[in-house]
C-alpha cells in the first residue's frame, strides 16, 4: 500500500496530452483532443484519476493492468473501464497458432468471452507461461510472509501485555496439588494474566513458586526481521524505501538526500513508465478516435515539482558560464 499510494500519486501529477509533430520535429498541442477526454472522463462513475489508480495497483502487484473499451455504433468508444487483474485473463488456441486469441472476463462465477480489441493491456515484462507480465510478486511471497509473522508475534505480545512467561510451580511434599487443582489454577492464570486483564496481579490460594523466564524481547531484533523485507520489496521493485518513507531509511535521512531520492525515483520509475502507458496509448488507443497521422501521446510535466529544474543549479550555471 506505501507503494501502491507513491505510484497512484505520482501517475496522476502530470497532464496527458495529445501533440502533433512538425516537419522540424516540434511538438504541438491539440487541445481538447477526444482521447484526452475520454481518459480524464472514462465513465460516468469515476475519473481519469481512479482509473490511473486502478493501473498502479495492478502494475504493482501483477506487473499488468486491463482496461475494457465499451463501444456504441454511434461515436466508437463510448466508455473505459478498469478491469482488475484477477476477474480477467487471457486466452490462446491449444496448438499454438496464436499468441492471444482474446479475452475472458469474470461475471458471478462465468467466464464470458470479450474480443482483443475491446482490452487495453499493459505489461511489465512478459511471463511467457500466463501471457501476462513479469511480476515481482511471485518472488516475494516468503518476504510478505515473514513480515506478517512479525506483525502478528507483536500483536500477540500486545494482548498479553508485554507480560513474559512463567512458570508456576504449585504445591510442596507437604501440600500435594493433584492435576484437576492445577488445571483450575492454570486456567485462572490465562484469565487473569490476559486481555484487559493483562499486567493485573494473580492472587491464588494455593501454594505456589512463580518463576520468571529469562526472555528478552529486545533481543528478539524484530525491528531487523521487518527491515529485510521492506528491503527485498524496494530491490525487486526497483522504488527507494526513502520515497516509500520505510524504516530502513530513516536512520540515513535528511532533508537534502530524501529529496533527491524522490526525484531519482519519479524520474527512474514513473517518467519511464508514463512514457510505455503513452507508448500503448498511441497504438492503440488514438486510432480509436480519428486520423493518427503524426500525433503522439505525451505527459505535460510542467505542474510537476518533481521534474523542475533546481533553479539555484541553473542560475550557478547560467552565472559560470
């Protein structure tokens, strides 16, 4: 979710436009140009910022994201919709002939067919067995799971107060304690020592030893065990744990270096993926809506703090110069 709120941020900064190139290579704007409207107005129900949200999540944790085209005969595309990764696949012929034959979408348990060109797809990489893209995922399946093991071990310090484990001892050669007494006793420990109840002093009636163990939580290094995997994730993903604000950067942070990470990561990470989202969108989505000749699809990054020049570095290298 750190990454998924970075990523579904960062999409959304710049503005999709639509340019025309010129004979000298000059790029010109088309205003209002139809698939420029269609993406910030896919639906009637939600915009062009929670579709672009929906891509991120996918992209993150399935390295592919679908959107379906609705069309009416009227005016072509008349609608876009995000499909998440897991109520979509795709399908091929037995033999081989193709590589992708279509589509098969999920409705209340039937997989209903949808032609190829009525999918939009984005792929990081390519997984040749799913036809899908190369998620990291599969990777870091032991990571997530460490990590939640972790989390749960806490919890379960929580609910029992931080309270470390005993030993009772109960009765002497004087007083023998039979089993039934020492169930009983038990059971009046757990519920005294447990949940709210955690911490409160036990009172017994029989005699009793209690022992402490020697267990020290602190020496557990849980903080470590849950470092290892946010480091893994941000390896495999390729996004620096200082734009993800995870703890394994908080001890080398400053201001000065967290800055330049997050600008390093926008323009490593989401520039390049932007530049494939408009990449697809000019094969196959532009032709949707008119004449293609010479239009490109491009990001306008001129609202984007994170692609500004340092004005301090440009004016020091306007004044050497």
């Amino acid at each position: 979710m750190a990454a998924y709120t970075w990523l579904s941020n960062g999409l959304t900064m710049p503005r999709l436009t639509v340019v025309k190139i010129g004979a000298d290579n000059e790029e010109t704007e088309i205003p209002n140009h139809p698939l420029v409207d269609k993406i910030e107005n896919p639906n009637s129900f939600y915009g062009g910022e929670e579709l672009l949200s929906g891509i991120a999540f996918d992209w993150l944790t399935n390295a592919t994201a679908y959107i379906l085209k609705f069309r009416n005969r009227a005016s072509g595309i008349s609608e876009l919709w995000y499909e998440p990764f897991w109520s979509i696949r795709p399908v091929w012929p037995a033999d081989g002939s193709e590589w992708i034959s279509g589509y098969e979408v999920n409705r209340n348990g039937y997989w209903i067919p949808v032609a190829s060109e009525d999918v939009f797809v984005l792929r990081k990489g390519l997984d040749p067995n799913c036809r899908t893209g190369q998620s990291a995922t599969s990777a870091l399946i032991r990571e997530y799971y460490t990590d939640q093991q972790a989390a749960q071990f806490a919890s379960l310090l929580m609910k029992q107060g931080l309270v470390p484990p005993l030993v009772v001892s109960l009765g002497d050669k004087d007083r023998p304690v039979t089993p039934e007494q020492a169930e009983i006793v038990k059971a009046s420990l757990v519920r005294q020592m447990s949940g709210a109840d955690a911490g409160k002093p036990v009172v017994t009636s029989a005699a009793a030893q209690v022992n402490t163990l020697a267990f020290d939580y602190g020496r557990l290094g849980l903080r470590d065990v849950r470092a290892i995997p946010e480091e893994r994730f941000c390896s495999a993903m390729g996004i620096s744990p200082y734009s993800l604000h995870f703890g394994v950067s908080r001890q080398a942070s400053t201001f000065s270096n967290v800055e330049n990470y997050l600008k390093h990561d926008y323009r490593a990470y989401i520039v390049p993926m932007q530049a494939y989202i408009a990449k697809r969108m000019a094969k196959e989505l532009l032709p949707e809506f008119g004449p293609t000749e010479n239009l490109q699809v491009r990001w306008n990054y001129e609202q984007v703090p994170l692609m500004q020049a340092d004005l301090t570095v440009e004016w020091k290298r306007i004044a050497e110069a």
